[in-house]
C-alpha cells in the first residue's frame, strides 16, 4: 500500500511505502493510515463513537479460536513507574506480522 506524505502530531513527514502489514505495527502509523489526528481522536467512546469503530469480520481466519493471543508488557514506556509499566496491558495475535516486536521474516518462515 503507498503511503502520501503525511504530517505526524510531531510535524515529521512520512514518504516512505508502508507494506499492508506495516500499517498497523505502531499507533502512530495506525493513525496516519487512518488519518486520525488528536482532534478527531482523542477521548472517542470507542463503543458509542460515529466516527470510529470495530467490526466483526467474515474473514475464516479471525473467527474465534482459529488465532492465539497473547498479552505482554506494553513496549516504550520506560520512563512510567513500575507499577504501570509491568502490567500485562498489551494484547496480541500471536504470529501476525501487523505488531511492532514480529520479525516479519522469521514469522514468514515458521508459517511455512
């Protein structure tokens, strides 16, 4: 998927082609692909919102019980009190190449 330039809240531009997986690897990105900036999205009920929302999906792939999931800690808030940043806060598809820490190339080969 080509990206356009797009500002980021810290004024940086992104020129660079995201892969499709590489949309979703960070929510930054994830806002940028969704154009979503801190006046359309900040305090969104995500269950009331019009603006944004979550959706079933059809796809065989995403029914339950046919991925695992994981929790971790979430990545790049070292400078939060322990208490915060050790908590299993961060969930996951386990093997999907849309999260930040996947090695794309050794998920790729262990589906093989």
């Amino acid at each position: 998927a080509k990206k356009k330039k797009t500002e980021t809240g810290s004024g940086k531009k992104s020129k660079k082609p995201w892969k499709l997986y590489e949309l979703a690897n960070g929510p930054g990105k994830l806002c940028l692909a969704f154009d979503i900036d801190r006046g359309s999205g900040d305090k969104q009920d995500l269950v009331t919102s019009d603006l944004m929302w979550l959706e079933n999906s059809d796809n065989e792939s995403f029914q339950p019980g046919n991925f695992g999931m994981e929790e971790s800690k979430r990545i790049g808030i070292d400078s939060t009190p322990p208490e915060s940043r050790n908590q299993l806060w961060r969930f996951l598809i386990v093997d999907n190449l849309a999260v930040s820490t996947a090695k794309p190339n050794q998920i790729l080969k262990r589906l093989e």
